[in-house]
C-alpha cells in the first residue's frame, strides 16, 4: 500500500536522506501528476509508502524512541537541512517500532527553506516563524522539546 499527496512543493532529498537511515517511509515518487508533460509545475504528487498501524509519536513517547527521533533530526541538520513542521502528526512509529518522519512539504536547506504563506495562526509557532520566514535547526529543536511534553498536543 501506498500513501499519495499532492503538494506545491517538497523536499524530496531531505525524505529520501531519512528514508536511508530507516526513519522515513520509502519515497516511491516525486513529481509531476503529469510524468509525459513536464510543462505542469504547479502541484507535485508525492507516492510514498504505507505505514501500517503507524503510531504518533505522542502516544508512544518513550525515551527509545525519543533518542531515535533526536538523531534523525541531528541526521537531516548534519547535512544542513531542516524539516520545519515537527509535529506530532508528522512523526509516525511503524509496528517494528522504528520512527517514520512525514510531511516534508516545508522541508530544505536552512537558509532557504521558507515557511508557507498561510500559516496556521492557531498553532504555538517557535519564536520567529511567521508566513515566509526561513526555518532554522532552533525551530526543529523548539518542536523536538515540545514532542516530548504529552499534555501539550502541537
């Protein structure tokens, strides 16, 4: 099975870096709707595997499975990339119990990557995260800490 989203943009390289280090699902897709008219850019399809019975990490926050999710996140800034929405809906734990991060629609290179437009005003954003700002490692570690905080569903 196979899960299929449609967004403006996506980080394809910061998933595929994860999905290598066993802490994304596979990306099986990355593209145009439209594979035979690479005129369409407006909206990429993204294919990516399933994953079953997959828990957020909210509702399993041991401190294995923090440690893991600390070092993906270490992985992806390493490499000068940052995700942007660590949220707990974006942070899945497959049965196997190995930390799958989604949602990498705002993800990239730090000092590129941008926050959209329309920003979630009702969302508890880290200081300096505004419509069209950049992301930064410091907005990734605010949403690491709050993961961890069960009372405070973000």
């Amino acid at each position: 099975m196979y899960v299929v989203k449609f967004t403006p943009r996506y980080s394809a390289e910061a998933h595929r870096l994860l999905a290598a280090a066993n802490c994304a699902p596979d990306l099986v897709y990355c593209g145009s709707p439209y594979p035979d008219f690479a005129g369409y850019t407006r909206m990429q399809m993204v294919v990516t595997e399933y994953v079953p019975s997959g828990l957020t990490m909210w509702e399993v926050a041991r401190k294995p499975l923090r440690d893991k999710l600390r070092e993906a996140v270490s992985l992806l800034h390493s490499q000068g990339m940052v995700h942007g929405e660590l949220r707990w809906p974006n942070v899945l734990v497959n049965r196997e119990g190995d930390i799958r991060l989604i949602d990498f629609d705002w993800a990239g290179l730090e000092g590129v990557a941008l926050y959209p437009d329309d920003l979630a005003e009702d969302v508890p954003w880290p200081v300096g995260a505004k419509p069209g700002a950049l992301i930064t490692k410091d907005h990734d570690t605010y949403w690491l800490e709050r993961l961890f905080k069960p009372r405070e569903r973000v």
